[in-house]
C-alpha cells in the first residue's frame, strides 16, 4: 500500500509522540479515572473488598466535615493571595532586571535560583531563618516586628507561608513575563515617548496590553499551583498549629495517610479540589482572553 507523503509525516510523528501518550495515560488518566471511581466507594486502601457509597462521600465533604471546609476557605485566601502579589512582584522585578544596561544575567540567575531548589528544602531553610536568625537581627536593630512566632502563631503562620511560597515561585514568573517583555517592540515604546508619554504611561498603554498572553500564563500558573499546595506548608507549619494553616492537600493526605486511612473519602475530597480548580481557571481564562481581545 502507498502511503502520501503527509500520512507518513504524520505516522512518524505518531511514532514519536506515542511513548508519551502511554506514558500520560498509564501513569496520569488511568490513576485519575480511578479516583474517580474509588470516590464513590468507601474503600480504605487495603481491603480488597470495598462497597458502593454513591455521593455519600461528596455529601459529607461539603455538608457534614468542618475541617475541610475551613481548608478550603485557608486555601481561598491564599490562593488571592499569591495570585495577586506574585505576579505583581515577578511582573516589577521582570521590568527592574530588563531595564539593567548590565548585569542582566547576574539578576536573572539570583532570582531564578530559588525556583531550582524544592520547597520541602527551602522550607527547613525558612524555618531556622524564623526561628533563629529574624530574632537575632531583632535584637541587633531593635526591629521588634522581626521577632514573632513565625510558625507557632496562627496570626504570623499566614504571612510566613506566603514569604516562602512567594520566595519559591516569583523567579519563575518572573522569567515569563521578561521574555514577554522581550517580545514588545522598542519602536512603540520610542513612538509614545516621542507623543509625550512618562515611563509609567507607556508600560500602562504601550507594554502591558502587549505582554497580556503572559499575564494570562502567569494568573493561570499561580491559581493552578496555589490550589495545590503543600510542600509549602508542610515544610513550615504542616498545617498546624490546631490545623489554622490546613490546605485542601494536607486535608486530604491526612485524611487518606495518616488518621483515617479512608482512600474514598480522601478520594471524593481531591476530585472536589479539582472541580473547584477547573471552574476558576476556565472562568478565568475565559476573562483574561477577552481582555487580550480587547487589548
């Protein structure tokens, strides 16, 4: 049989492509339909047997679990959080490192570089920089704000959280939106300095409605992976203390590891968490590509 020249073009790159595709399904879709499944039932993780509950386990979630709503109301703020000063800071340093004459890859690489290490590492970092160093520099300089319980206070355990995640995750974006920057052609902004424009003027009219399709790649990197937090918090306050820091996905591996051992359950929790990170992100890249519409 004769093959075109377009169909063996396509077979090879079929052929290619094809570990890949076995590879996302067997280790990927075929776990996520099975979540799926074991969310209706209530199996523990080792009985072989196990028996159909049907949305029992979603009822009891959302209706009759205090703790994992409180999770998600903690994981809500802190998603809000990080999305807005994440890519507000990766977005400023991205415009602070690009306008540098010199020295451009030193910044890149210092800011970068905390993205290269795991949070698991960085927070055990974090951890004896709260608790041994930021009151040392408080009593040195009689900064007095230093000197909390960083970890052991619910008020401050928020805000720690926050610094590491942000210390973790703002080099990444940042090197998105410089390479966006790097795409906005010099000869528009030339045009509206010429018409009068100050520097804060033409990165409102001129780059910014240019660097919209990262901006849009950055709120949806942010949501996606603040939902789905946890090394973060397991690294610093596991959750604690009284389960005040409790995410969704600490929530749901005590639930499935640690106390319980109810997989089900655990299991009906997770494919909520994904329900919820399916519908803001859709609603939220469906705003951000009217806008670059617009733009």
């Amino acid at each position: 049989m004769n093959l075109s020249r377009k169909n063996k073009q396509s077979i090879i790159l079929l052929a290619f492509v094809l570990p890949s595709l076995l590879f996302y399904a067997v280790f990927t879709i075929a776990p996520a339909f099975g979540g799926v499944w074991y969310s209706l039932t209530n199996w523990n993780g080792l009985n072989p047997t196990y028996q159909m509950v049907g949305f029992s386990n979603y009822i009891e979630a959302l209706g009759n679990d205090p703790y994992f709503i409180k999770s998600i109301g903690f994981t809500l703020k802190y998603v809000i959080v990080m999305v807005v000063l994440q890519n507000v800071i990766a977005l400023l340093l991205a415009v602070l490192v690009e306008s540098r004459r010199r020295s451009k890859v030193l910044f890149r690489t210092i800011f970068f570089m905390p993205n290269m290490l795991s949070l698991i590492i960085g927070g055990f970092m974090w951890v004896f920089i709260f608790t041994k160093v930021l009151p040392v520099i408080a009593e040195k300089t009689g900064w007095l704000l230093l000197d909390q319980s960083w970890i052991g206070d619910p008020s401050f355990s928020f805000y720690s959280i926050v610094i590491l995640s942000l210390w973790g995750g703002v080099g990444y974006q940042m090197v998105i939106y410089i390479a966006a920057l790097q795409g906005v052609p010099k000869s528009l902004s030339e045009a509206a300095a010429i018409d009068g424009a100050n520097s804060v003027q033409n990165f409102r009219h001129v780059t910014l409605p240019m660097i919209y399709p990262a901006v849009t790649i950055g709120i949806f990197l942010t949501l996606s992976t603040s939902f789905k937090v946890f090394d973060a918090v397991f690294a610093l306050t596991g959750g604690g203390p009284g389960r005040s820091t409790q995410v969704i996905a600490i929530n749901i591996v005590e639930e499935a590891f640690r106390f319980n051992q109810r997989y089900g359950y655990a299991s009906a929790k997770a494919i909520i968490l994904f329900i919820i990170v399916l519908l803001i992100t859709m609603v939220q890249l469906w705003i951000m590509k009217r806008r670059e519409v617009e733009a």
